[in-house]
C-alpha cells in the first residue's frame, strides 16, 4: 500500500505528469472503442500550462484535503448533487434519449452508494476498504442544442457558447454534464477541484452515456460517467498517471500502469512490494464490467472536498 504524499512539490510534480493519449478530431460514428480512454489528466496539463496559478490552487486544494483526513473532520450526512445535462448533437442518435440520460443518473448513484449488482464481487482481499462513497445524484435539468460540428476534441469548446456549445449552469452549485461526440478516441474527461468554473464539469461522449441507446459495449454500463465523476471528486487514476505512480490514496495498491479489458484476478504488479493490483477500481482503464468499487480512502478523499473550506463546499454541505 502506498503513503499519501502531502508535500505540495510533489504534488505539483504529480500534476505535470504527462498522458499520452491524443484527442485528434474523428468522426463520433466510427466504430465503437475496446480500450478506455479518458482526457482528464491531459486536459489538466493543458489548463496549467495556460494558467500557472491552478497549480498553486490545487496544491493548496491537496493541502487542505490532506489535513482535513489527519483531522477527520469530513462530510456528517449524505452530499446529494444537483445534475445538469447538455446534450449537443449532430444526429438522432447523439440526441440521447431523457431515459438514456436518467439511466446514466441511476448508475451514479448506484456505484457511489455501494447499491450496484456486482459491488459483492470485490475479491476478500479488498473486502475490508471497499466503500460507500455515501453521495447521491438528482437530474435537475436536460439542455439540448442541434449542432453541425461531427467532433468537439477537449479544448472545452462544447462549453462555450461563442464556439457553439453550451455554457454551464451555476456551476458552483450543480455538476454539468456535457453529452457529444468528443473525437480522437477518448470515451470522456472530467476537470478537476480547482479549475475555472466557465469550464467544470464532465464530459462524456454521446456513445458512452447511460445504458440504453447508443451506448456502445464493452462502455455500456454507464461507468465512464462513475469514472470521469470521481475525477471531477479530486481522485486520480489508480497508476498516478506514471509507472508506478501514486493517486493521493493510502489504502489503494501501486499499479504498473493503467490495466484495460477484463484482467483475469489476481493481477500483481511489478512495482515495489509486487501487491495485486485493485483493477476493479472505478479509476483504472478495465472494460465496464469489470470495474465495481471505491476504496475507503478514496471515499474520504472526494468527502473532503464538500467540507466546509473545501474546492467544493458550495454545494451546500
């Protein structure tokens, strides 16, 4: 199990790591992915190079959680987040349905409240940290906008209305989710705590939205919302986006590196230790049906953003 590191010029170092994946523009109706890929890291390079000062705000966002797990003061009660969807398409099929949208609000609140079908096929060697995250979800609202562009990439352009996309509602007060088709292979990306607020949210391309419609197996299941929600929640990839790297959490196993498919268990690491790796995890890269739990530390990490001070306190808490 890996230390959670506190230092601020660590996690400044965390926060450079590079991800290799590339959102060059496709056209959203090419054939369905097999391997997950996510933005999220390679979207919060690209924002801290535009602007130095969300490193110091996320450093002193890691700072605040690091002490507010030393103290224990976190979330007392449940956390229910408003839901903002806006759904930008260009065909019937990106137009998603008001079921497929609901179905996708289903699924996060089934796996961040330890209510999905499959969270007892967590091995017994996890059994002790796997958690109830505790946070629920409401759709508050749909928003659509008919489109011509056939990819938005993740230069945030599907949240900015003088690039045709949709700005988000009170995004202080309620997560906005953005339905298109993103482009370049990647299945979503989130912001992460600290980013400007013209630009929070989640980002999930149209074909991996919910369960039913266009969702497209093996992304069929609604996970890539879980997953891309945990990051806009302050978790990081399970690898730490570098070999062996760490994700801020002290109760998860050190990874080689992202896993994708269906790893057959146990699937040890080659890092220090060899410990299995936890490739259920919501935040590794496996196929939907192979990923069904938070860890406790995990759970205490995304608390402590909602905590009075937190990057995310306004939600009411």
């Amino acid at each position: 199990m890996k230390k959670v590191l506190i230092s601020a010029v660590t996690a400044l170092l965390l926060f450079s790591c590079q991800n290799d994946q590339t959102a060059e523009s496709k056209d959203s109706e090419a054939t369905a992915l097999t391997r997950r890929a996510c933005a999220s890291q390679q979207v919060l390079d690209e924002q801290l190079r535009a602007d130095p000062t969300l490193a110091i705000r996320m450093n002193e966002i890691e700072a605040f959680t690091n002490k507010a797990l030393i103290s224990g003061k976190l979330v007392n009660g449940k956390v229910q987040i408003p839901v903002v969807v806006n759904v930008l398409y260009r065909t019937a099929a990106q137009n998603i349905s008001d079921a497929q949208i609901q179905s996708q609000i289903d699924v996060l609140n089934k796996d961040f409240n330890a209510l999905n079908s499959d969270y007892n096929s967590v091995p017994a060697l996890f059994a002790g940290v796997k958690a109830n995250v505790g946070i629920s979800f409401v759709l508050d609202q749909i928003i659509r906008k008919s489109t011509t562009k056939t990819s938005w990439g993740t230069n945030d352009a599907m949240k900015k209305v003088a690039q045709g996309g949709l700005a988000p509602t009170s995004p202080t007060t309620k997560l906005n989710l953005w339905s298109c088709a993103i482009g370049g292979g990647i299945l979503g990306y989130a912001q992460f705590p600290g980013g400007a607020a013209a630009t929070d949210g989640v980002v999930i391309d149209s074909k991996y939205f919910g369960l039913s419609g266009a969702a497209n197996a093996p992304f069929n299941l609604g996970r890539t919302g879980t997953h891309e929600v945990g990051h806009w929640m302050n978790l990081r990839h399970i690898w730490g986006d570098a070999t062996c790297g760490s994700d801020l959490v002290a109760d998860t196993p050190t990874h080689n590196e992202e896993n994708y498919g269906v790893p057959a268990y146990p699937h040890y690491s080659t890092c220090s230790g060899t410990p299995v790796e936890m490739t259920m995890n919501y935040m590794d890269y496996v196929d939907d049906n192979a990923m069904y739990m938070f860890s406790t530390g995990q759970k205490n990490r995304m608390a402590a953003i909602f905590v009075t001070g937190g990057a995310r306190a306004a939600f009411g808490i």
